[in-house]
C-alpha cells in the first residue's frame, strides 16, 4: 500500500501541477489522500464569514449565495448565528451603499463599496453584538481520493469528479474524467519518487538537466562516469539502447517557454522542431493548454511542422465549437444507444452527427453522450456512455476540441516535449508561428 503518492493535474487553462500527498488514514481497507488547490472562482457563489462577537473569539464559516437580488442583480447570503436567522445584501439607500449586515432585521455591519461581491473588513455599527465582520473569498478547494470498493474515486466533497477503474492497492495512473468541467483538464497519479538525480553545466552555470536513474554511488576514472545501483558497478556512456539504465527503460523530456513581446496576448499558430526525430508536444499557456502527438508531425525541409492543437475531451464553453441547444419537450429512452430527445423548435444547422451532448447540472456539465442521428427538431443520442437527461435540462452540444483547435493563445507558451525512443535523437532548434491577438 502506498504511504506517499505524487498527484499531477493541470487545472483549466493553467500549467500542470505536481504535488506529493501522504495518507490520511484507510478506509474500505486501502489508504485515503486529501490534498487542497487554490479555489478557482471568478465571482462569489461561496464566501468565507469570518465574524467576532463582544467577548467571544472570532468564528469562521462558509455560505453559499441563496440567490440574486431583483433590483441590484447582485447575490444575498443567509446563514445562522447561534441559532438566529442572518443575511448579508446588498442596499442602496441614503445610509448605506452597497453591503450590509442584517441581524435580526437589524444593520450590525457594512461596507460602503460598490463592489460586484461582498468582500471587505465591515464598519461595525454603534451597539452592535460584534466586535469584527469580514468576508472574503473561499481561499481553497479540499480534494479527497479513496476507494469506494470497485474503483478509486476523486471526490469535491460529495461531488464525484474523476475516476481510475483499477482494482490495485495503490492509484496509480492515468484518471477518466466523470463530471469535471472546472477544475481539471487532467489527473493523474505515481508514486513518490524519494530522490531525483540532477547535473551541474559549468558553462550554463546551473542544474539544467535531470535524470530518470537513482544510483546508489557515483564517481569517475579516466574521464569515464561509473555508478554503483543495488552492489552493482554500471559503466556509463557504453550502451547503445538509449534511456536505459540499470535495465530499466526510460524516456526523455524537454522543457522551454515562448516568451517574446511578453505584455501582448499572442496566438501560438503551429510548432516546428528541427530534429532527427518527431517529438510529442503537451502545450501551455497562461489561458489555454493543447497538446500534439508525435505523429501529427509533418516533415517540410527537413523540418518537422506541426498544428496545435487543444488537449482531447476539453470543453471551451467560450468557442464556436460550442453550441447551446435548449431543452427537449420530450424524451424516448426506449433504446439506450438511440434515446430520441424532441424539441419544440428546428435544431441549430451547426450541431452534427459525432458531436457530444452534455447538460447543464449546477456549474458542471455533465455527459449525456454522442449524436447518432439529427432531424429538424430531433436529436438522436448514443446514452451507453453518458446518462440520460431529464426536460428541465439544458442542453449543449460540443464539437471535437481536437479537429476544432485554433492553436493556443496567452501571453506565454511553455512546450513539454517527450519521446520514448531507444535510438539517438538529436534536437537542434524549436520554433513557432505567432501573431498578434486582436480578441
């Protein structure tokens, strides 16, 4: 069973993240990890209370908005204080604008900013029962994965987001997204890795290469590089099989960053790679990710040229690829493989044969599977993978984020590249097609 396993992930839109995580604890017989992410929200469904009553020390909790207001469009929150029915709003009166604390239909607290979301260090009133009120952004998310008894679960508190389907003590590998849309593009898991191997370039003047083999010893003789691995002497530099050390095979990894006119938004257009050898490419930027199979690569002058390309099963709600449909005013579910979903209007021109259909659940969306069959106001949907959708849902259809790419875009793009090759493979130059973005 593992004590220790290495968590990587890429949140939306950002750069891949690794991060160690010892067990908590067992549960159904096999090791439970929690691990926390900064939160990722760009407004303020959920918020974070911190308040004082006179005398007291200070409490902390979290509420989720229980609706818009009318008049200011803009969210309410009600929650409870030692049993007593509370609520922060927003009021434009001639005392106060914009955010106010009620107690007991009382103003104890407020803030007089006109601001999108209740965050700020109140003004208590004169004869208020608090001594402070403060709000802010939940800081982080707290991530929980555990076996359920047939597979390896990620859970947001109950919300099942990512699965491995393994039957192993361990989870280790690659995870299937189940409901996530907002937080990962993807997840993956490996053991701890206790050491790592690094080596020093007196001309760089740094630690610019890292290497995949432990030894237990190393030295030099004769300008010759020797390890010792397990009681064994290994001469370096003499096997022709490429990565492999000690008998075990492994592959090679290169990182570098795009980062001319850093202040303006670029579209990063294709990839080029002066090499003796394709390369897989996973992509970056401060906006977008993609990535490029090795062979996708296109030899052109004795170069290799190749499209970006977004990363596969990834949803940009923001894109052309991705076409709101409406709610079906009735479903056959007859046949799993053949659900027919009828509306009461013709459906989009754009929405095709291959396309997926999810629906809208909360701030998720969820799969509900893949268009077989489109007739004027009918849809015809494959559920085998996916689920079933009910009439009050709103449905979206998504192209292949693949065959849909435009390239990446954002200030910056760093380029993982990684071949598995055992022959020798020689890079000498990388390059890309940039232009300016007038989004």
């Amino acid at each position: 069973m593992c004590d220790c396993i290495k968590i990587n992930y890429i949140p939306i839109g950002g750069e891949p993240v690794s991060t160690e995580v010892i067990s908590n604890g067992i549960i159904n017989s096999k090791n439970y990890y929690e691990f926390s992410i900064p939160a990722q929200s760009s407004g303020c469904d959920t918020i974070s209370i911190t308040y004082q009553l006179i005398g007291e020390e200070p409490v902390t909790v979290e509420v989720e908005s229980s609706g818009v207001d009318p008049e200011t469009n803009k969210p309410y929150y009600d929650f409870n204080i030692n049993e007593t029915g509370v609520q922060i709003y927003p009021l434009i009166n001639e005392f106060y604008n914009n955010w106010v604390f009620s107690y007991e239909n009382d103003v104890e607290a407020f803030i007089p900013i006109d601001t999108p979301c209740p965050f700020g260090t109140y003004t208590i009133e004169e004869g208020s029962i608090f001594e402070a009120f403060e709000v802010s952004l939940v800081s982080e998310q707290s991530f929980t994965i555990s076996w359920d008894g047939i597979k390896w679960c990620l859970f947001l508190g109950e919300s099942l987001l990512w699965v491995l389907a393994e039957d192993e003590d361990c989870p280790i590998g690659n995870w299937d997204n189940e409901s996530d849309t907002t937080y990962f593009s993807g997840f993956s898991t490996e053991e701890c890795e206790p050491k790592r191997t690094v080596t020093y370039s007196k001309v760089s003047e740094g630690w610019n290469s890292f290497w995949s083999y432990q030894p237990d010893w190393m030295t030099e003789m004769n300008s010759t590089f020797y390890t010792f691995k397990e009681g064994e002497l290994w001469k370096h530099n003499v096997n022709t099989t490429r990565n492999n050390f000690y008998g075990q095979q492994y592959g090679s990894k290169i990182r570098t960053i795009f980062n001319e006119q850093p202040l303006e938004v670029k579209v990063f257009n294709t990839l080029s790679l002066n090499s003796t050898h394709t390369w897989t490419a996973d992509i970056y930027t401060n906006i977008s990710a993609g990535s490029i199979d090795y062979t996708y690569f296109v030899e052109k002058e004795n170069q290799w040229f190749a499209y970006i390309r977004r990363f596969d099963n990834t949803i940009d709600v923001k894109a052309l690829s991705t076409q709101g449909v409406g709610s079906a005013n009735s479903i056959d579910i007859t046949d799993p493989t053949a659900v027919e979903l009828n509306f009461s209007f013709n459906v989009d021109s754009s929405i095709s044969i291959g396309d997926k259909l999810y629906k809208n659940s909360g701030s998720n969306l969820i799969l509900v599977g893949t268009i077989v069959g489109i007739s004027s106001n009918m849809i015809i949907v494959d559920t085998s993978v996916g689920s079933i959708p009910l009439i009050t849902d709103f449905l979206i259809s998504v192209k292949n984020s693949q065959a849909e790419s435009f390239g990446s875009r954002g200030y910056y793009m760093n380029v993982y590249l990684s071949n598995d090759l055992t022959e020798e493979v020689k890079l000498f130059a990388i390059g890309s097609s940039v232009f300016k973005s007038f989004l």
